[in-house]
C-alpha cells in the first residue's frame, strides 16, 4: 500500500509489522476502537492512529460508531473501526455425521451468507468435499465476494485430526474420512488455504468469539454429543497440545472397571456420559431404541428415568469438569453438543459435583454455563479460527489485507 517509503529494510520490516499487529488485533475483535487496538497490540495511540488512516485511505477499513467490549464510556462513545470486504473474506465449512454446513464472512465478523444440507450418514470424504466445492461457490456467489478475495478457509470435522500429518484418526462418527488428508485434499479440491480442526475446538472458539464466552480468555467448551470433547483456550488462544490431541477429555477414566469404551479402554467418560450411551442405558430399561432426539422429549416432558440417567451423565462429567478446573482455572465453562439441550438437568448435577470436588480457589468464581450457538457452534468457529489463526494460512496466497 501507499505511504510506506522502502529506503531503509528495517524501518520498512518495522513499519510491516506495525501494520500486521492493527490488521491481526482488527481480524481477531472484529471491531474495535482505537484505543482498544493500541492496548492490543502494544502499540502507541499515535502509531495506530498512522497505520488506521492508513488503512482507511486504501479502502481496507473503515469506521463505525459502536461501544468497545466491556468499557462504558461517559461521554460519546469511540468510533470504532473495522476491516472492509476488501479487505478479505474467510470461508467455513462443518461437516458432521450428517450435514454440510458453509459460510462465508468478512472481517468484522459479519456472516454474510450461508448454506446448509444433510449428508448420507456414511458419505465418503470424496462426495463430501464434491458438495463443498459446490456450496463456496454459491456463498461466494451470494455474497458478491471473490474467490481471490478468500483469505483462509477451515473445515471442521467430528474426528481427531493428526496436526503432523493432517490425517483423520479413527473414527466411528466420520467412517467415510479416515486416514484422508483432509487439508491437503480439501485445498486441492476447493482451490484455496484450507485447514482443518475438530469440532470441539471449533465449538470452543465460536462460543469465545461470539456466544457463552466472549470477552474471557480462560475457557473450557464441553461439547457432549456422540462423542465428548473439549476445546481449550487459554490466554485468549486455542490450545491444540503437540500433536492436536489436547482436549480429548472424553477418555478420561472416570469409573474404573466401567463399560468398555470404543478405544479400548474402560470407564471412559464417553463410555458413560456420552448422549449416546445415555440413550442406550435408557433404551435397555425401556427395551426398545431410543434416539437422544427422544431421550431429551422424554427429559423436558419429566420423566424421572430420563432424567435421573442425564442428571448422573452430569455428575460423571463434573468428575472431569473439576480437574479440568484445578489444572486450568478457567472463568467459564460452556457446556455444548446435543446432551446441552436437557440444560440444568444436566447442569446442576455437573456444578454441584465441581463445587464439592474442585479446589475451593480454583472454582471460586468459575461459571458452569449451556452454550449458546446451537448447531451454527462448529460453523461459526471454523470462520472464527481463519481470523484468529491467521498465521496458520500465511504461506497461502492472501487478500488484500495480507
Ligand atoms: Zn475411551
């Protein structure tokens, strides 16, 4: 862009960086003031205050009138400033069992257009990605945005996924995409940056970004469903482990000698806590299947069984919840997936377990709290990490912004 003299390397490398560290803070917060991105960044007032204007005279942003999070102002409040679409757009794509969801947003955070269809429970990676492919053209389509405009896509995926190879692990919920290079495939077939996590981490960002926990940086994202998984972030970052597998709370062994677990061990919380091992227990007394669709109809309806099998799912997840607690400290803890849907039949049990079983400080002022994204959760969070995690798609070819 204009204004940045390139006489002296390091001054310019200084001036990029400088530049960077704005357009990094804008792309995380989505919107936000001055001052904010100054406390951001580190950066003086005045040195934002250069690199925002420059910002605006080249068109990648541009200013709004708005309230910064969690200040109050006396006065008039701050104008705030956001990245343009020229700026770039990100791309996300959630695949689960059984659907395909797609979505296109700027960098102010605005979802500008989706769209949503159901998958064959064992679709293979190959017709899932042929859909794909079909959906970011028409969200691109419909948001009037262009493919070179893309600064990263991400696809979320129920599975843990190998951060060395990119390959998904075994899985019984996603058959069809073990042992694919996810990423690899996906960006070949997409023509774009493509980078894959799992729905937990995911769920765990959308949730900080825009839903249950927004504004903390100690977060614990519980997402209970077919499998349980958790998504951590501390100091306001995702936290994946060495090889992706961090979070993985669902083989905590929680009741030793207990039912045999699809990894093969014993007494795994998901072994007992699962939404679906709640449904088989339930389905065994009643002898007849039942779906968790109608384990959670029966729960809000009152009946005791249902709910006595949930609210013990709750104790069991508390057992993990509480040293989740005393490692991390976290100031919330957001409970998503399908199980959330039973709410305090779930929750309740869950937060008396981590108030009697957790370090007295380590749960002071811990809030135990239902997501509140729903099904959108993985979607959103896939669309939160290309802003979040923008260093992840550097070497790719970027929007203007880059
Ligand atoms: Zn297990």
């Amino acid at each position: 862009m204009q204004g940045v003299e390139r006489k002296s390397g390091s001054l310019t490398s200084l001036r990029e960086g400088n530049r960077n560290r704005v357009i990094g803070a804008l792309r995380e917060r989505g919107v936000a003031s001055r001052a904010e991105l100054a406390r951001l960044t580190g950066l003086s007032r005045s040195t934002v205050s250069t690199i925002v204007g420059d910002l605006l005279d080249a068109g990648l942003a541009g200013e709004r009138d708005g309230q910064p999070d969690g200040e109050v102002h006396a006065g008039r409040p701050p104008v705030m400033v956001a990245l343009n679409r020229s700026a770039g757009v990100a791309l996300g794509l959630d695949f689960g069992h059984r659907h395909l969801r797609v979505a296109v947003a700027d960098l102010s955070h605005t979802v500008l257009a989706e769209a949503w269809c159901e998958l064959d429970v064992d679709h293979s990676a190959t017709e899932g990605l042929d859909r794909a492919a079909e959906f970011v053209d028409r969200v691109l389509a419909e948001a009037g945005a262009e493919r070179s405009h893309v600064i990263g896509a991400t696809m979320g995926l129920p599975a843990p996924i190998d951060r060395v190879s990119d390959s998904v692990q075994e899985s019984s919920i996603l058959p069809g995409w073990v042992g694919v290079d996810a990423a690899g495939e996906a960006s070949r077939r997409l023509g774009l940056p493509v980078e894959v996590d799992n729905d937990a981490n995911l769920g765990a960002l959308a949730e900080f970004t825009w839903g249950a926990a927004k504004g903390r940086s100690e977060v614990v994202y519980l997402k209970v469903s077919s499998g349980i998984g958790a998504g951590l972030i501390s100091g306001g970052k995702l936290q994946h482990g060495v090889s992706g597998t961090a979070g993985e709370v669902g083989h905590m062994v929680i009741a030793n000698g207990g039912p045999v677990c699809r990894c093969g061990n014993r007494g795994c919380l998901e072994a007992v806590a699962s939404a679906r091992a709640v449904a088989d227990l339930l389905a065994s007394s009643r002898r007849e299947p039942v779906s968790t669709q109608q384990l959670l109809e029966l729960s809000a309806a009152g009946d005791a069984a249902s709910q006595r099998l949930i609210a013990d799912a709750g104790r069991a997840i508390g057992i993990a919840v509480a040293s989740l607690c005393n490692i991390l400290n976290p100031q919330t803890v957001v409970v998503g997936g399908d199980l959330a849907a039973a709410g305090d039949v779930l929750l309740e049990p869950m937060r008396d377990v981590v108030r009697r079983m957790a370090l007295p400080t380590a749960v002071a002022d811990v809030q135990i709290v239902a997501a509140v994204l729903g099904d959108r959760a993985e979607m959103l969070g896939a669309l939160a990490l290309v802003m979040h995690e923008s260093d992840r798609f550097a070497q790719a070819g970027m929007g203007a912004a880059a």
